[in-house]
C-alpha cells in the first residue's frame, strides 16, 4: 500500500514538474524577431507587460542585418502612403502618422548611431546593419522582452477565458494577445515562410494573393540572348507602364534587366505586360537628330550617338545598315525609328527572379480585416498583425522598414 502511495506521489510530482517547466503564461507572445516583431516587443515591453517573442530562427533580425547592401536602409526623409503597394491605399496612413520616420530618427540619435542620406532621401548606417539590430536588441533587454530562437510553433488555439495557446516543441504557452510578425515569403533561405498567412486563414482572414515585388526581371530567352553582352551596363533609365513609372539607374544583367528602376518598377508589373523604357530619360532623341542635321553633322550614326549612350549598347539596339549611315543621309522616318528605339524601348519580360531574390512580398494578410489604428484583427480580439505579412508593400529605399517600426509600434501600445 506504502509502495503504491509512494509511486503515486512520485508520479504526481513529475507530473507538476512537467507543467510548470512546459507551461507557461506571458501577456503578450510575438512570432517572428524581426523588424516589427522587435519593435512590437519594445513597446510592449515599455508599457510593463510580459512579452515572449517566438522565432525559428538561429538569430534574430536577420533580413535587418542583409538589408542594404549590410547598412541597412533603414527609413527615408519622406514617407507617403503614395510610396506603399496595397489593395487597401489608406490602410497605412494611420501607423505611419502615429509613429514616423522622425521618431525612428530620435532612437538612432539616442543611440549615436552614424548614419548618411543617399539620394531620393534615403537613410542608411555608415556602419553596419548591426547598429541597428543591436539597438533593438539592447531596447527589448531593457524591458525585459524575452527572446527565444529555433522556436518551432506547432499550433496556435484561441481560447476564449485564456486567450490564445501557442504550442511549440517543448512547450505550451498562454497569452493574452497574440502578434504575428513573420514576414513575407521573400528569400527563403533566410527562413521566411507562409506563417502569417496560415494563422489568417485558420481565423477566417482573407490573404490577398502573394508575389515578388523588388525584384529583377527575367527576359525571353530571344532576348536574353540578344542583351547578354550588355550583362554589367547600367545607365539611368525610365520604366513605365499605364499605372506607374519611375526613373533611377537600370543594370543589364545576364538574366534580364535589374538596378532600382526594375526593382521598383516589379511591384507594378503583373505577368504579360509590356513595359516601355526610356534609356534616355533626359534627352529627346528625335529633336537631338533633328538638330544635329540642321547642324550639318556628318559622323556617322553610331559615332554620334555614342556621345550619349555606351557604344555597344548602340550597336546591339539599331540594325547595321543604319549604324553605318552618315547623320546627313538619315530620312525622317530613320530618325522617328532610331529615336522610338531608344526613347520608347518596348519589352516583355518573360517574369521576374521570384521570391529567391525579392526584398519584399507583395499581397498578404488582407487589411481590409484589421484595424489600421491598433492592427488588431477586427473579428479576432487579441490577434495582431504587423510588418510584411500585412498587405503592405514599399518602395525601395527604406520604406519596408518604416513601416515595419510603424505597424510594431502601434501594435506595441495596444498589446
Ligand atoms: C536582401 C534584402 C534587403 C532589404 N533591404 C531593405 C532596406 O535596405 N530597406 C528597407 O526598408 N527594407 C529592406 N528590405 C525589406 C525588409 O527587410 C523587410 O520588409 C522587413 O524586414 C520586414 O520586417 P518584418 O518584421 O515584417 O519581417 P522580417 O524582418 O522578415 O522578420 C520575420 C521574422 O519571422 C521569423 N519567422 C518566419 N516564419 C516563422 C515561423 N514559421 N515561426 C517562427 N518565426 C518565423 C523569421 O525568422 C524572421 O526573423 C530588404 C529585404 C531583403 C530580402
């Protein structure tokens, strides 16, 4: 009977034991550590809640640490709704309002970090990327935010007295609010996944549809193989198509066509469409010819256009027999074509490089369905989303971030 009763208690106590060390109940748990994510935690954190941020990853803030060329472009002196993709235009004016890129700038001057403008406005760090992820990080030890890695979450439950229950390998963990900052599906490598878009979906969220945005484009292979010896070009270039155009360097590369015009042109660009690009942004090639005649100018074709774009690139674009002509001899129609060629460049991309390369994921969790002010999911109390998963795109230079910081913040003070 003894024996009996003392296998009982030692069963007992195991059984305590294993709760206590595989149970736990924190206020706030955030799924990803990266830029929102940590953020999120920051502000949460300041206002004395228990917050655990959750990532299956070996380190936090990776992307941070990759972006920029490694010195993080990290906001922009003007930030606009204009500068964001979204089904729903306004939905980011309320985060961007409430916590902007001046504040970001106050927690870089805070922390002495050094930084530059480049052009368009764009901010990065002399330094290193690291500055500012050490800063999050230093930020979220001060409030005591919980970090913990190579966390694989098995479920997520809602519970309607204990909020939600997040489990993971080894453990069972208890929130109150629940936030979802785990990105996009752009480089995979670097683990992104569809997390987000797979907790949206279990509560009843509509996902808008997900492609790569800031990528470079991919070319037929007719063309690629026309433009590979071009692979290394780049020159100042104006891509459009009927909804938007942008003008800013353009690199040939041996897959296709890349530099920022093509990165920011591809969160535009829907499969099929021809673009039309302007390799001479600043100059109007038909009046320039035109003049040159007037001026009596008898160089050769490819010699006098040499004067404004890179010779091989002339040559690869216009047929001998007119290369070869002397500037006199052009008729009228030979100057409207050698023009339409190089200010109205037409091409169809065959696609782009996808998420392997993309920074950012176009679509994502409809923000139709949650609030702008709190990004709290409007049927799902307690259930918020931040950062990329959201249907919230920027353009290259520092606007992804921005509005990482703004949608953690925002969430950071309603958690
Ligand atoms: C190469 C590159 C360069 C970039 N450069 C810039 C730049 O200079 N300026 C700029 O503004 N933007 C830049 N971006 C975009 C920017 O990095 C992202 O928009 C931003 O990091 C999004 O922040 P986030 O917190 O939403 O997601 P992320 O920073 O991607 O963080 C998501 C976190 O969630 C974790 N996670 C994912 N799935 C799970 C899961 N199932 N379980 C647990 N954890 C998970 C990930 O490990 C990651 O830590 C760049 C992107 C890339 C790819």
């Amino acid at each position: 009977m003894r024996a009996k009763a003392t296998l009982y208690n030692k069963f007992f106590y195991h059984f305590v034991f294993y709760l206590v060390i595989n149970m736990l109940e924190v206020d706030v748990i955030i799924v990803g550590a990266g830029a929102s994510g940590l953020m999120c935690a920051i502000e949460a954190g300041k206002r004395k809640r228990k917050v655990l941020v959750l990532d299956h990853a070996n380190k936090p803030g990776k992307k941070i640490l990759m972006s920029g060329g490694g010195r993080c472009n990290f906001t922009n002196y003007t930030v606009e709704a204009e500068n964001f993709v979204s089904e729903n235009a306004h939905f980011c004016k309320s985060a961007l309002s409430r916590f902007t890129q001046w504040d970001f700038l106050e927690m870089i001057h805070a922390q002495e970090i050094p930084y530059h403008e480049r052009e368009h406005g764009q901010l990065f760090c002399n330094e290193s990327a690291r500055d500012i992820l050490d800063m999050l990080l230093s930020e979220c030890d001060k409030v005591g935010a919980d970090i913990r890695l190579k966390a694989d979450i098995l479920s997520v439950q809602k519970h309607a007295e204990s909020g939600f229950v997040v489990k993971t390998k080894t453990q069972e963990i208890t929130c109150q609010s629940l936030v979802i900052a785990t990105g996009g599906l752009s480089i995979p490598k670097m683990g992104a996944t569809p997390f987000a878009y797979k907790i949206a979906e279990q509560f009843g969220i509509k996902v808008q549809t997900t492609r790569a945005g800031l990528v470079p484009f991919t070319l037929h292979v007719a063309d690629k193989e026309k433009f590979a010896v071009l692979s290394g070009l780049a020159l100042p270039a104006t891509i459009s198509n009927a909804r938007q155009s942008f003008t800013e360097n353009l690199l040939f590369t041996h897959r296709g066509l890349s530099g920022p015009v093509a990165l920011q042109m591809s969160s535009y660009w829907y499969e099929g469409e021809e673009l039309t690009i302007n390799l001479l942004p600043e100059l109007d090639l038909q009046d320039q010819l035109l003049q040159a005649q007037k001026q009596k100018i008898r160089l050769k074709v490819k010699n006098y256009l040499c004067q404004f774009l890179a010779k091989r690139l002339v040559v690869i674009f216009l047929p001998e027999e007119l290369l070869d002509l002397s500037m006199l001899d052009l008729t009228h129609k030979q100057i409207q074509r050698i023009a339409e060629q190089f200010n109205h460049w037409k091409i169809k991309p065959n696609g782009t490089e996808g998420y392997r390369t993309a920074e950012v994921t176009l679509g994502g969790v409809d923000c139709h369905a949650i609030s702008s002010k709190t990004l709290q999911a409007n049927q799902v109390p307690g259930l918020y989303f931040i950062g990329e998963a959201l249907d919230v795109s920027g353009w290259l230079g520092g606007y992804n971030f921005q509005w990482a910081w703004a949608s953690g913040w925002c969430a950071g003070q309603s958690v």
